[in-house]
C-alpha cells in the first residue's frame, strides 16, 4: 500500500500546484511532515469546488452527489480508488478529523449548486461549510491532533477562514454574479454595490484578520511561516481591493502580482526568523 499512498499524495500534490500557485507556495513552507496531509484536504476541497463551479452541463448535482457518498465510503471503507479520496482518507484517519466538518462542507457544496443569493444567517451558514471547517482541519493537522492545542487555536482559525473566503467573494464579485449567477454577501444586490457597502464589507474581513493574526502567532514554528505567509498573501489581497473603487470591483479581477508574491514571501521569511509575525 505504500507505493499506492505515494501515488495518491502526488495527485493531491499535482493538483493544488496547478489550481493555486499561492497555496501551494504556502504549504510547502509548512513541515514536511504534515505537508502531504494538507495537500489531501486541499485535494478534496479542489475537487468539490471544481464539480459545482466548472461542470456545467455534466448533470453536477448527480457528480457531486456521487462524490460526496464516494467520500464517505471511503472514510468508511479506509480506502478508494478515487486517488483524491484516497489521499484524505488516510489524513482524516490519521489525525481524527470530525465527520461533522466533512458533511458541512459538502453542504455547503451543494448550496452553491441550488443558491443564488443568502441573508446573514444562511450567509455565516455557507462560510461554516465552505471555508471554517477546512481551516479546522488543517489545524487538526498543524497541531498534530493535540486537543488542547485544537481548543485554544479553534476560534483564530475559524476566523481565518472566513477572512480568506470574504475576500474571494469581494475578489470574484463579477464573477460569481455574472457567470455562475450567485450573490453571497448577504442582502446584497450587485447592481446596486457601491462605495458603502464595499467598506462595510472590508471593515467585517479587517476585523475576521486581527482574530486570525493572534491565532497565527500561537501555532507550531514549524507550520506558522506557511500560514503566515498566506495569510500576508490575502492580506495585500484586500488592501489593493480597498484601493479600488466600488465600480472598478465589477469591472476587473485584482491580482497580486508574481513581483509583489516574491516580496511577500521574502517578508514572511524575514519576520519569521525574527519572530516578528
């Protein structure tokens, strides 16, 4: 089996290499320990988002369905043919991450298969399923299943989570509404975004930032550069948004350039080893 395991890791590898540079990036900073663990969740999580997001005319309800049961067999089973699954079951087990997190995600999946538009609760409902249980169970992982450690870092990583998804969602504004039809933040009409609601917006990431910050100082040496250096990568994310306009927000997609990523990382680097994060 462990030729097969190795096989699988190297998909979960592949795969978020080619979907995001800037994660990928992140998590080979991390112990290389743990490393492989955290490419099996992003594998998963990739995946699934990719089923609801790119599958059109594939009959994506019935692919994701087949999925999510395919996932919880192999949690069952400890195995799978589905490289993918494979790779994260073997993570789940390993560090004993919580079925409970697995089925919020895939609920908040589905949503996005048959949701166009949320008010707060069903808003703070989605952001549990899409973005904080993933970053629980990447702490699970960074913590090497310690429960202690689990239980003081658990509110931080939350947060963080949902800073990371608040700002895809202001990133992909355009997007969503225009290609997929979907609105997140909640009450919000896209036609009538504005100056106002975009501050609003940034104030609600800003403060979800400050919280993740003093959860980030806390982690393991060995984890805290990745996340750090993630963390500062979304960070310049929201601060070129809020250099923008309400209007230029729907009309362009903000980048962080490949200079302004080396720059960060250099950063990162250098506070880490000062112990300045």
């Amino acid at each position: 089996m462990s030729l097969y395991d190795r096989v699988t890791v190297a998909c979960s590898r592949a795969t978020a290499r080619t979907y995001s540079t800037s994660f990928s990036l992140s998590i080979r900073t991390l112990a290389p320990s743990i490393r492989d663990d955290i490419y099996a969740i992003y594998g998963l999580v990739r995946l699934a988002d990719e089923v609801v997001d790119s599958f059109h005319g594939h009959g994506r309800t019935a692919l994701l369905d087949d999925l999510k049961q395919d996932t919880f067999q192999a949690l069952e089973d400890q195995i799978s043919t589905n490289p993918i699954l494979h790779a994260f079951q073997n993570t789940f087990h390993r560090y004993g991450l919580e079925l409970l997190h697995v089925e919020q995600f895939f609920r908040s999946m589905e949503w996005d298969l048959e949701r166009t538009a949320y008010d707060r609760k069903s808003f703070e409902t989605y952001i549990v399923g899409s973005a904080e249980v993933v970053s629980l169970m990447c702490l699970k992982v960074f913590v090497r299943g310690d429960a202690e450690q689990y239980q003081a870092l658990e509110k931080a990583a939350v947060r963080l989570g949902a800073a990371f998804q608040k700002v895809n969602f202001l990133r992909d504004l355009r997007e969503d509404y225009q290609e997929l039809g979907r609105s997140y933040f909640p009450g919000l009409d896209v036609a009538l975004f504005d100056d106002n609601t975009k501050r609003e917006i940034e104030a609600e990431i800003d403060e979800d930032f400050c919280v993740a910050l003093e959860g980030i100082r806390r982690l393991p040496r060995d984890v805290r550069l990745g996340v750090f250096l993630a963390y500062l990568y979304y960070r310049r994310l929201l601060r070129q948004i809020l250099e923008l306009s309400s209007q230029t927000i729907l009309e362009s997609r903000v980048r962080v350039s490949a200079p302004r990523k080396a720059l960060l990382m250099v950063s990162a680097f250098a506070r880490h080893r000062l112990d300045l994060v």
